[in-house]
C-alpha cells in the first residue's frame, strides 16, 4: 500500500511540471507582445521582473523532479524490495516441497525441468511481482492524472490526443492472448531444452564410453533449434506490436499540434498549452510503450505460477503418520510382498516373504534387477509395498515415524563407474 502511494505522489509531482512550463511561456509570449505593443523598448525594471518569474519556474521545476526523485526511490524501495522477499520466499517453499517428495515423482519429472521451475519461473513470477506491477500502477495512476489534467485544459484537445488509445486497447487484447500461448510454449521447451543439458553432463562419462557424443550433440542442436524458432515467434508479435504502439503515440502527438493550433488561431488556447498537451502525450509514451511490455511480463507469470502451482499440488505418496520419537531393535519380516514400479508396470517382487530378529544376518544375492535393491528401498519406505505387509519390531512399516525409520538403516546405494583404464 506504501509502495501505491509513492507511485501516485511522483506522478502527481511529474503533472506539475507541463504545467509550471506552460506559465513560463505564456508568460514569455506575454511580454513578447507587450514588447511589440511598446514599439520595441521595455525598461530594465520589466526585463528584471521577467528574469525573476523565469528563475522561480525553474527553481519550482527543480524542486518538483527531486521530489519525484525520492518518491520514485522510495517506490521502487517498497515494490521491488518486497517482490525479492517474496521471490526467496517462493523459492525456499519449492526447494522444501521438492524434499518432501519421493521416488514416484523424480522418475516422472526430468531433473532439468525441476530446475526451470525453481529458477526461470520463480524469476518470472518475481518479474511480475515487482517491476509488472510497479509499471502497472504507475501506468494506471499517470493515465488518470494526465487525462484529469488535460481535460482541465481543454476537452476537445483532450479527446483528438486520446483518440488513438481505444485501438491501442484492442490491439492489446488481441496480442496478449498469443503471448501467453507462446509464452507457455517456450517455457515448456526450456525445460526439455535444461534436462537434455543436465542429463548429458551428468552422463558424459557414459557418452564418452560409448563414443555417442555427436548423436547427443545433433540432439541438443534439435532442442536448441526448437527453442529459438518459439522464441523467434514470440518476438515477431512483439516486432509488430511495438512500431504499431510507436506510431498511435506520435498520431497523438500530431492530433495535439494540429488541433491545437486551430485552438490558437481561435484564440481558445495559448502557446503555453500546445507544449503543455505534447509533454503531458510525451509523458503517456513511456507506460503506453510498458504495456505491451507489462501485458507480455503478466502472461509469462501466469504460465509460469501454473507450473509451480502443479509441484506444490502434487503429495507425496509416502506419507508420514505418526510423530513419535522412539527407538527401533530392528526386527524385519515381510509377508507376502509384491510391489511393481510406479509408471512402468515391471513387477520386481512377487509373493516375498522372510523374517529376520534383530542382531541376525541376512545375504540375498541374484542376478541383475532381481528386486535387491528394491528390499533395501521398500525398508527405507522410499517407495510402499503393492500388496503384503512388512513388519518393523512387529508393527506395520507405514505407522512408523519415517524419519526415524531412515535413520535406523545404514544403506549404501550402487552407482556405475565408468574407468578410462583396467581396475
């Protein structure tokens, strides 16, 4: 709410100035004729008086741009200060969510993907945050103002400037529509773009090992190409969009010199108001020009809070129902268990049953993907059981505290070492 009111108290201070520079030169036209009507002499007492309104104007112009100067430092202190807070905020509540997830979603979602969402589309919603919605107000608030003004001035100089705006209006409507789709298009493809990067970096000793670096690298070239021609299509809307912005601001511009002369020569209007109307146009170029900018900033956000909106909906599938802090033995046993890999339909258990008291051992061994490191994984409730029961200590696996139960566990994952020489 702070931040709103130094917006509209710098642009109610940037108002002030069309009008000091108005009084200067309906001053200066003033004396101008008065030194016609005088047949060219006008005594050094009028000059020193003339000299002394001029430097008050000046000084007044002076003090009106730092004051909005300072509301202008205050209002980006307040606006976009606050959006970074947020942005860490989001950030921090994502990272959070990510931990909290298990195996089921990691194997849906590429880490790349991930990433772009944690990164490119908190900085998008961040964008839309502070400087969308401080060129937003500011826009809306100069638009009243500036229009309040020149309708002071002169209503029907005020509707030939304005008459441009309605097919601005139009024009952006239309156009906003296609920016969110593509928007969305290259936000999608980024993503793939990110995991296909972080999956062959991570993998590079793989590629390596088995010479495929060029089919990789004709990969990620088809990815890249992709992403550019969606880029390439976004920008060409907004190639079209911002000429058409350009020259409904200079059509005002002309409809304010050439009605307002017609003003002059009616002697309904001065001079001073001609400059007045063209700066106060000259002011609207700015937050006219930022809204194809703004409209461009809000339909990424948007596209962008979808996809963080669809991790922070998603729930885990383990699910951790119970608080207490206690103390395992380390009593297993499975009954009947079966469990078949979320997504992928392979069954890499089938009817397993054993039981083992605490202080006991126990080796399982058999050939590649016969289900052993899914035991340790089940154990650790990294995934749940599709059918039987295991039992810790007696009680079944899914009414222990989860954190407790993966620190009871010592477990070392396997992981493939590809080595340029032999062992």
């Amino acid at each position: 709410m702070l931040g709103i009111l130094f917006v509209v108290g710098s642009n109610y201070f940037a108002i002030l100035i069309p009008q000091q520079i108005r009084e200067a030169l309906d001053l200066v036209q003033g004396k101008i004729q008065d030194f016609k009507a005088s047949g060219g002499s006008l005594d050094s007492a009028e000059y020193q008086v003339l000299g002394r309104h001029l430097l008050n104007f000046g000084l007044i112009v002076t003090g009106f741009v730092i004051v909005k100067g300072i509301l202008m430092y205050f209002m980006r202190q307040t606006i976009i200060v606050m959006s970074r807070l947020i942005e860490y905020d989001m950030r921090k509540e994502l990272f959070e969510k990510l931990t909290t997830l298990d195996q089921t979603f990691y194997r849906s979602y590429m880490t790349g993907d991930i990433m772009a969402r944690i990164s490119e589309d908190v900085s998008k919603v961040r964008n839309y945050l502070g400087p969308g919605i401080l060129y937003g107000i500011n826009l809306v608030s100069l638009f009243a103002l500036t229009i309040y003004a020149m309708l002071k001035v002169d209503v029907t100089l005020s509707v030939f400037a304005l008459l441009p705006l309605p097919i601005l209006s139009i024009s952006i409507y239309y156009v906003s529509n296609t920016i969110n789709a593509r928007s969305t298009a290259i936000q999608k493809q980024l993503s793939k773009l990110t995991s296909n990067a972080q999956e062959t970096y991570s993998g590079i000793r793989v590629i390596k090992g088995y010479t495929r670096e060029e089919e990789f690298i004709r990969h990620f070239d088809n990815e890249s190409e992709t992403y550019k021609k969606l880029n390439l299509r976004l920008a060409k809307v907004e190639a079209y969009f911002q000429p058409l912005m350009t020259f409904l601001i200079s059509l005002s511009t002309l409809l304010v010199v050439v009605v307002g002369a017609i003003q002059v020569y009616n002697g309904r209007l001065t001079t001073g108001n001609i400059a007045e109307f063209i700066l106060y146009v000259n002011m609207l170029t700015w937050p006219v020009t930022a809204i194809g900018w703004i409209a461009s900033v809000v339909q990424e956000a948007e596209a962008s809070q979808k996809r963080i909106n669809e991790i922070m909906d998603i729930q885990p599938e383990i699910q951790n129902t119970s608080s207490d802090d206690y103390t395992i033995l380390g009593d297993i046993e499975f009954r009947n268990v079966t469990f078949v890999y979320p997504n992928t339909g392979i069954t890499a258990l089938k009817n397993v049953s054993f039981s083992i008291k605490h202080g006991q051992k126990l080796a399982i061994f058999g050939r590649t993907a016969s289900g052993k490191s899914t035991i340790s994984e089940l154990l650790t409730r990294i995934f749940d059981v599709t059918s039987g029961q295991i039992l810790i200590d007696g009680k079944d696996i899914k009414e222990h505290n989860v954190e407790i139960l993966r620190k009871s566990f010592a477990y070392v994952p396997q992981d493939a070492f590809l080595f340029s020489d032999t062992i």
